[in-house]
C-alpha cells in the first residue's frame, strides 16, 4: 500500500477562513493574530502524523474474468479493517477506459475494527477484446478529518470482452427450432426429409409414399417409412472482411460487429448440425482457425474473434480468394461477409470465380440502413432533394455491381445488419435440406 495525503474539506475551509482573515487584518483590533495559522498548521501536521498510524487496510475485488459487449455486470468490492478506531473511508475503483459505469464513486463510510465494507456498482463494456482494471484507489479520512490518506491497494485484473454471447445462444436456439416462427427462420421440410438416410421407422401419419420402404413393408407386415436427416459432416469457412469499409455504423454497432454476432448465430447452429466451422479473415488482421467440428470448435471461433478490429486498408479480394484456396481443399460452403462497392465491380467477380471451382460461395454483402432511411423520407426542400438524388445514385451503383456478381455467386444477399442473422441461418439451413454442399 503506497500511502499519500489530499486535503479535506475541513482543512480547506479552514484555509479559506483564515484567508478572509488576512484579508480583514487592517480592520482588526490589535492582538497576536500569527498564532492562529501557527496553532491551524500544529493541527493538521499532528492529525497528519495520527493518519500515519493508521493499520493498513486489505481490499479485495471480485469482478468476473469474461465480459459480454453491451451488457451490464457488476463489481463487488470488499474492505477488511483489522483493527484499532473506527475509520471513515471512500473507495474507488479504476475499470477499464470507455467503459459506463454506475455506482461509483460510493460516498465515505464508517467501518468499525474487524468489520467488512462491501461495496457494489456495474460496468457496461462498450468495446470488445483485451481489458484491464487498474488497482483500487482507498481514502481514509484523519482523526480530525483535515486530511485522506490516500492509497493504491490490490492488484489489477485482466478481462476479456467478447460479443454477446447471451444473446447469440438465444437467437441460435431459436433458430434451429422449427417450431418457432416468430424467430423468423423458415423451414420447409417435414420431419425425416433430409438427404442422408438416417433409419427406418414406423410409418407415421403426415409422412409422404416416397418415403415408404416397401421391401421393409412387406417383412414387417406393416408400413415402414425411411427417415432421412440432413446432410452433416460439411464444412463451412467464414471469409471475413476486416477492411475499412466495415467500420460503418449503425446505430451504436458498427458492421463489423453485426457480421461477428451473425457468424457467431450460424457458426452454433452449424456445429449443431454436425458441420465443422473455420475461420478466414483479410483486409485487416489475418487470422486462419481450420474447420473443426463440435462445441470445441465454437469456442475456438469465439476466442478466435474476440479481440478482432477491422483495419484501414481497401479490400484485396482476388488475393484473399488465392490465400484461402490454399487454405481449404475439401469442398465447402465459403461464407462472405463484406460490404459491395461499384469500385469492386472488377475485382470481387475473379475472386468469386477462384472460390466457385471448388467450393459452394455464399456472398453476402451489408447494406447501410441510412440508404432505405433516406429514400424512404419524402424531398420537402432543395437540401433534401439533393440528398435524395445523391442517395439514389449511390444505390444504382451499388445494384449494378452487385448484379455483376449473379453469375459468378449462387447465393448473393444485399441485406441490413439487422436482417443478417436469420438471413444467413434461412439460407443456410435451405442449403442443407437440399443437399446443395
């Protein structure tokens, strides 16, 4: 513990008044008015010199190790003292930069000897990756409350921040179940039409002919139905763009972080299905995780992605494309996740043919909701007419280009943010019933 004195408000007035009495010395009676600053200073030297007697205090933080972005947690503080008089002291805890908090700083408290103080308040993560708490900052207040003696006790704590993982299990739970269609996920197949044959069963109403095993039938002298599941065993690889174009906002989140929490929903869902996911990223930190199947893998992709910013460098598409057929030979669904310019008109075709001789490419690019926002208000003015017909030229750009890659992608979205989830496992989920990987 690394003590030091601040002032109190005690000694500061006291200050403060003896000042006014200086300055109203002319209109004094005579008298030996220097001993009053003499006797104030005796004072606070010895009640500075009784808070160095004061026992050292131990404070302890309990504070969890892995954070979710944009959700509150709280932070439990406790203050043991020994022994010896009762203290009057504040706490105040250094979290993490740019983080909201709420309940702090606690106003001064009395803590008796050999009591406990317990002291709570929440943290908001508003970025995710790597954190760390400095140490707590203890004032104790002087007998005579001219000075706080002031120290830095405990140690620091290092935290991690990763999307919101709640959030994601929920929306991902209720995407995989059929039976939800407020979760906006729709499925098209009946129970046991998938495209592996998975076993035989008792003919059930609802089930199609088709499916009826006749050969079985007759041994059995009965209906038998053959019941298929879907395909499992694939693989899907996220190619992730870290360029500067997904830094854009919307609302409070930007693009890149809704493209981390779609792939997060699909990701859990693929290892559902028994699919193993993998990870590629470019234009921006580079980071390569293999396709692996199981919860395992899941985690992985989670720890994976993490402490992941998008860069300030323009796409490469065609170099990403060649460094990922490198990476997979195994035929696989290669997930896209980007933000289509006109200026990409000639690149992301070539890279989109590199990755279609091998593989099954879903294309998805994030449409800013500020551009439907805009068309969608009605011109009232010069301004607002202007910017309408900026807007609408924007977007008959961007359509152009994206129409330039219908023939070179089977599965190209132009979606918001917002739809990107359930647009991502819909489509998914139709390409596994079909039997398309």
């Amino acid at each position: 513990m690394m003590p030091g004195f601040v002032p109190g408000r005690r000694l500061l007035y006291l200050g403060l008044a003896l000042a006014l009495a200086a300055c109203a010395q002319p209109w004094l009676p005579p008298g030996p008015w220097w001993l009053v600053p003499l006797a104030l200073v005796s004072v606070a030297v010895i009640d500075a010199a009784l808070g160095w007697r004061i026992p050292p205090l131990t404070c302890e933080r309990r504070v969890s190790k892995v954070w979710a972005r944009g959700r509150w947690g709280e932070v439990t503080l406790t203050v043991h003292h020994p022994q010896g008089r009762a203290l009057r002291l504040a706490l105040f805890d250094h979290y993490p930069t740019g983080w909201e908090m709420q309940g702090l700083p606690h106003a001064a408290s009395r803590l008796a000897a050999g009591r406990f103080l317990q002291l709570g308040y929440r943290l908001l993560p508003t970025e995710r990756g790597d954190h760390r708490f400095g140490r707590l900052e203890l004032r104790v207040e002087t007998p005579l409350r001219l000075w706080a003696r002031r120290a830095w006790v405990g140690e620091g704590d290092a935290v991690r921040v990763f999307p919101d993982f709640t959030t994601v299990l929920k929306r991902s739970l209720a995407a995989a179940d059929r039976r939800v269609p407020q979760a906006g996920v729709l499925r098209r197949r009946r129970r046991g039409e998938g495209t592996d044959f998975h076993q035989l069963r008792e003919y059930r109403r609802g089930d199609s002919l088709r499916a009826i095993d006749w050969k079985a039938t007759a041994r059995q002298q009965k209906p038998i139905s053959r019941e298929y599941q879907e395909e499992r065993d694939q693989q899907i690889v996220f190619m992730l763009d870290c360029g500067r174009r997904m830094h854009a906002l919307d609302g409070e989140t930007s693009h890149f972080d809704h493209a981390l929490n779609a792939m997060l929903v699909l990701a859990w869902l693929a290892q559902k299905q028994g699919d193993a996911v993998g990870l590629f990223t470019f234009a921006g930190p580079q980071r390569w995780l293999a396709p692996t199947k199981g919860r395992a893998a899941f985690d992985r992709l989670l720890a994976g992605l993490y402490d992941l910013e998008p860069g300030e460098i323009h796409p490469d598409y065609v170099q990403a494309a060649q460094a990922l057929g490198e990476q997979v030979r195994k035929r696989s669904l290669i997930v896209l996740l980007t933000n289509v310019r006109d200026e990409d008109s000639d690149a992301l075709p070539d890279a989109l043919r590199l990755l279609t001789r091998h593989h099954r490419v879903m294309c998805v690019s994030l449409r800013e909701v500020v551009l439907d926002q805009v068309l969608a208000q009605p011109a009232t003015d010069l301004d607002s007419a202007l910017l309408h017909c900026g807007t609408l030229e924007y977007v008959e750009a961007r359509r152009q280009a994206l129409l330039k890659l219908h023939g070179h992608a089977r599965e190209l979205m132009d979606v918001t943010p917002q739809q990107l989830p359930l647009a991502l496992v819909n489509r998914y989920l139709d390409l596994k019933e079909s039997g398309a990987l």
